[in-house]
C-alpha cells in the first residue's frame, strides 16, 4: 500500500521523535486534576493548570504538555501543592513550534534527506540522497549535481528537532526532593483568550420600560483547551508593560432579543480597582471556539427617551446664513444602572443591542451602540440613531461685531431661528444643545434655557403632534 507523502513524513517523523524523547517524563491532559481560567479585557488571560504527576527524584526532565501555544513563558511558575519546597525549577524551554510536514522540511533546510521515487511504469522505487536548499515558497533541493524545485518524491527525514513537537509544550529541567506521587500546579500568562460583554435590551410599547440581559463573549485562540475550567473574568483597564495586541478569531453572531434570565450564572465581587466576575459552574473552553455565557438578567426598568439637536460653535464667531434644513435630530435612550431601577451591578464594557416588537409581535433592531464600563448607580446613554419623522430647519438671523479689534477682545452678538417639526401623531420634546464659546450670555429667548455647563446652553421644547415649534434666540459671546 502506498501513503501519501504527508502522511509517510509524519509516521517517521512522531517514531523518531518518541525516541528522541524517551528520556523526559511527559504530563498530558490524562494528568489534569483541575484547570483555573482568569480572562483579562486586553487579550490576556492567567491560568492554573493542576495535575497529579510521579516524579523522579533528584534531577530530571519534564515535558508539560497541551500548555496555551500563546504562553508568554517569563511568566510560568511551577510549584508543588501536596509537597511544597519540594521542586526547584533549573531551566525550562518552551516548544511551540508545531510538527507538520511544512515545518519538518524547514527545519531540515541545510541538512540532506532521502528522496524515494517511484517507477511510473515498473513501480520500482528507487533513492536519492539531497540536501534541502530552501523551503520558503516552494522545495528547492541538491540532488547529487543538479538542483531541483517542488516534490520530487517521497521524503524519508532521519528523526525530527527536539524542539519540534506535536502540541505546544514547556519542558523544564527540575530538581525533586520527593519520592512521592505529587500535585503540581503550572500557572501563566497567555494571549489568545479574550471576553467581552454584550447585551441585549427589549424596549416596550410605550418606550418607557426594558428588559436587559447580558452575555459574556468568550473567544479562545490561544491553541489550547480548557476541559471544566473554572472560569473568572475581570472587567477593567489592566495595565501591561506591553504593545496592546488587537483578538484576531472568529466574530461572535448578532443576538437576536431573548428571553431575560432572572438569576444570571455569573457572581460578581470588587478586586483591587476592577470587578471579578465568576461563573457559578464548570464550563470547557475548546480550542478555536467562541462561546456565551449568560452573565446578568433584568426586567421592567425604567427608561427614557431622548430626541437630541446638537449645535456647534463656530456660527457664533461669523456670519453663516442659513445653518441647515432637515437637520438629523438623534434619538436616544437613558436608564440608570441602580437597584431602585431592577439593575445595580458593574457593567462590563461591550456593545448594547435594542429590539422591539412590531404590531405582529415579532422583535425588530432598532439601533445599537458601545458602552464602556459602567459603575453602579451610572447612567446608561445610547444612541440609537436619527428620528425619522421628527426634523429641524436653522438659520442665522442677525450677525454683527459689537467691539474688538483682535481676536484677543472681540465681541460679537447674533441671532438664531430654528423651525422644529414633527410628523409623528403624538407630541414629541426636542433638546436642542448650543455649544457657546468665550464669555457668553443669551440676551433673548422665546422659550426658557439653561446653562447645563460653561460652555452649553440647552432647551427643551415641546413640538406639537404633526406640527412645530419655533425656538427664536439672541446670543452674545465676548473673546
């Protein structure tokens, strides 16, 4: 029978290398007792890795197998639980460089293999001793005086690179003072295990209510599983003393609204200046996956809307005319983040998705935005998008210079007009918010306004079902 040239490298190549190893002691997955997995936001995680192991006593080689393949290797420690003391780690060297017939040839680059051909006709194999030149972009190879590209047979290796192996690897070089059986605990740090939070917000009929649920997003590329991981996650900004690194991987779906959890799987304490979030039960993170975990569950909180035209302030300083007609006007949704309010817990960053049901009953996507994290007792403010039916038309009324002659004393008053109207057949009230620079004060208002900070005048005006409202105003700024 007669096996594809792939698989006749790697069953010399795993033969080979079984006996280049003979002398380590190996820990697999059949030796895991217990795994801890503490996810960061930035594409870091910290994990615990507990088996049972017999060691050898005195000086000896282990190979800790089916370790995160993004381990940042400064970071692994070691220790003895049922025997503390008892290992001293010497030396410890990390394989990552994983055994495919692609990285077997390069390794070889250099070094002469043997090349195995078959007759077309007769099927007589015969050999050839090479040396592989370079293995790049394709095989170019010696061949006694000729040079030859791509496969030209079947390639016999001698053995395989200690440092060459199936599943990533860390193998250190220890001193045991324990004849015993022990329970080792390896934790570090990895990349490619990453969260984040989404969730899910059904709004009601009068938009004055919602019911929330939240997920946890888990991604894990770091070319390993965690079988029954005990699984925490921090929310906060962690500081590393490294270049921040963007999760690549698979995308998580769209979720459409769901059902609210009342009780959610996910405990919640303070660590340091972050929050801690533990799942309640066991749960396996395989390699190459992305999964959810219901992490918070509310119904009926109070909710409120917001239609919102923002100005500028650069038509304070000059003459502009007419400033806009049909102007978006943003709608917006408000809820508070307290147990007054059903909610009351810290609010991982992640993006909040908002449904709501059409006359037929059936949930539709109206909007969605990012939100960073969020204490108790914070205001939660999305924005959703722009109102359809409810539109603005703004102009410049009046311009002129009062006094100055630089920029450093000018003074400058104008006046400012603007239509807002609504098509919808109920009454709707518009936040208009005018950024004023400099030393500023409204001389004149046909509607009420406050000085919501230094620099920003706000007013609420009620516009009339399928009608307008009209704001008519008097500015002046000093520099």
């Amino acid at each position: 029978m007669r096996y594809p040239l792939s698989c006749v490298s790697l069953l010399l190549a795993c033969s080979a290398n079984v006996y280049a190893q003979d002398t380590e002691q190996r820990s697999t997955l059949n030796d895991q007792r217990e795994v801890a997995v503490t996810i960061y936001n930035e594409n870091l995680a910290l994990v615990k890795d507990q088996r049972k192991i017999n060691l050898k006593r005195g000086q000896t080689a282990l190979a800790f197998r089916d370790v995160s393949a993004k381990m940042r290797a400064e970071t692994a420690l070691l220790r003895s639980i049922s025997a503390p003391g008892s290992l001293s780690v010497i030396e410890q060297n990390f394989d990552f460089d994983l055994l495919t017939p692609r990285k077997l040839l390069e390794k070889y680059v250099g070094q002469t293999v043997t090349i195995v051909r078959t007759h077309p006709t007769t099927g007589i194999e015969s050999t050839e001793v090479a040396q592989v030149l370079a293995a790049n972009e394709g095989v170019v190879m010696k061949i006694g005086n000729r040079i030859e590209t791509g496969m030209p047979g079947r390639i016999v290796y001698d053995g395989v690179p200690a440092n060459l192996r199936d599943r990533p690897t860390l193998v250190m070089s220890l001193n045991n003072t324990s004849n015993a059986t022990q329970d080792v605990e390896l934790s570090y740090l990895t990349g490619g295990l990453a969260w984040k939070a989404d969730y899910v917000v059904e709004l009601n009929s009068n938009e004055d209510k919602l019911d929330i649920s939240g997920w946890v997003t888990l991604t894990n590329t770091s070319g390993a599983s965690y079988r029954n991981a005990k699984l925490q996650l921090v929310a906060g900004d962690v500081n590393q003393v490294r270049e921040r690194v963007t999760v690549s991987g698979s995308r998580a779906m769209p979720m459409a609204a769901v059902p609210v959890a009342k009780v959610a799987d996910m405990q919640e304490e303070s660590l340091f200046e972050y929050h801690l979030y533990t799942l309640n039960r066991p749960t396996t993170i395989a390699e190459n996956q992305t999964k959810q975990v219901a992490l918070l569950g509310a119904s009926g909180v109070p909710a409120r809307k917001e239609f919102l035209l923002q100005g500028s302030d650069y038509y304070y300083q000059s003459a502009y005319g007419d400033l806009g007609q049909k102007m978006k006007i943003g709608a917006f949704i408000e809820f508070d983040n307290k147990e007054s309010a059903q909610l009351g817990m810290p609010l991982p960053k992640g993006v909040i998705r908002v449904y709501k049901k059409d006359s037929n009953g059936n949930a539709q996507f109206i909007g969605e935005d990012r939100v960073d994290h969020t204490p108790k007792n914070e205001k939660v403010r999305l924005k959703l998008g722009d109102a359809f039916d409810v539109t603005a038309d703004k102009k410049q009324t009046d311009f002129k210079k009062i006094a100055g002659t630089s920029k450093y004393n000018y003074v400058f008053e104008s006046g400012y007009e603007v239509v807002l109207k609504n098509a919808k057949k109920e009454a709707v009230t518009v936040t208009v918010q005018e950024p004023m620079p400099g030393d500023w004060q409204v001389l004149s208002s046909n509607h009420p306004h406050t000085k919501a900070s230094s620099n920003t005048a706000v007013w609420k005006i009620t516009v009339p079902a399928e009608g307008t409202s009209k704001l008519v105003y008097r500015a002046q700024v000093r520099y």
